[in-house]
C-alpha cells in the first residue's frame, strides 16, 4: 500500500529544471527486494523521452527488475552482499 501511495505521489510531482518534453514522471517501477531483514523496495522513475535509447533502457529495466526480484526469492545472501551486508566464505 505504501509503495504504491510513493508512486502515485511520484506520477503527480513535477520535476524541476526540464527545459523540453514533459516533467512528469511516467515510468516508474518498484523492484521488490527481500533479505533475511526485511523486505524493501527499489523505485524506478523516470519520464518517456524519445529515440530507441530509452526503449532499450527499458527493456533493460524490465529484464534487471526480473532478475533482482527472482535472486531476490531464490537467494537471499546474495541480496544481503548486494545491500551492503557483509559475508565471509572460509577456507579449509
């Protein structure tokens, strides 16, 4: 519920200092993430500019997203390295 009353709030707040286009947000995407803590969530945002750039930093958004959020289900120490928590591996 929180997460999506963010992105709403997102969509609605105009961005300051965009001298073309549109200063509204329109792509936004929240990337669910779960550690052994607790589970969070990454937001994306940003507006939809023009060219083949932004559709391929889309597609690349989308495909990052997916494969966060499986890791994120399958294997949580990876996420807490990725978070910043650390982790050891010992010898023997």
């Amino acid at each position: 519920m929180y997460v999506n009353k963010f992105c709403e709030l997102l969509r609605k707040t105009r961005m300051q200092g965009i001298i073309s286009g549109s200063p509204i947000r329109d792509v936004i995407k929240p990337i669910r993430l779960s550690t052994g803590r607790g589970h969070y969530h990454l937001v994306v945002a940003t507006r939809t500019t023009g060219g083949k750039e932004f559709e391929a930093w889309q597609k690349w958004l989308n495909e990052f997203a997916e494969e966060v959020e499986k890791l994120s289900d399958l294997d949580r120490l990876v996420i807490d390295i990725l978070s910043g928590k650390q982790a050891m591996l010992n010898s023997m």
